[in-house]
C-alpha cells in the first residue's frame, strides 16, 4: 500500500519525538487508507537525497509497528518496514 504524506499531512501525528527534515518520519504516526496508524520507530537507512534537478526529493526505509487498525487486518503490535519518499 502506498500512500504520500509529508510534515503537513492531515493525520500526521508530529507529538512524541517526531522527527521531520533530517530524521524524515522517525517517531512519527503516518496513517494510511484503510485507517491503520504505523509508526515509525527505527530509521533502517539514512535518508537518500536529490537535489540536483526540481522536483527534489528524499528517501527513507522505517521500521514501524502498528498501532491501530480498525479493521482488524494487522494485529496491534505486528511490525513492517515503510519505505517513504517525499518531495
């Protein structure tokens, strides 16, 4: 599932230590679609950049565990990987 979300996101919970810029989403709660709630709790790879021609973007791979999922499709808890690119 994929989905684009940035620092400003609607949903974005930015509380509890939530890093953007530098650290991409580390600490963050992105929520998707289905209306689970992931987050972000280990940064597997720095973040990738590219500055060299607009659009600029950057890269990140996140260990993140899930925590709410209103339709019972993950359980609470059940860790995956997010891989983010944002603009």
């Amino acid at each position: 599932m994929k989905i684009a979300v940035d620092a400003s996101t609607p949903g974005i919970d930015s509380r509890d230590g939530a890093e953007f810029g530098a650290g991409g989403y580390l600490n963050a709660i992105v929520p998707f679609e289905d209306g689970s709630r992931w987050k972000c709790t280990k940064a597997l790879s720095p973040p990738k950049y590219q500055q060299g021609q607009p659009p600029f973007e950057a890269t990140g791979v996140y260990e993140c565990i899930c925590v709410k999922d209103p339709s019972s499709a993950q359980r609470e808890g059940q860790e995956a990987v997010i891989k983010a690119k944002y603009q």
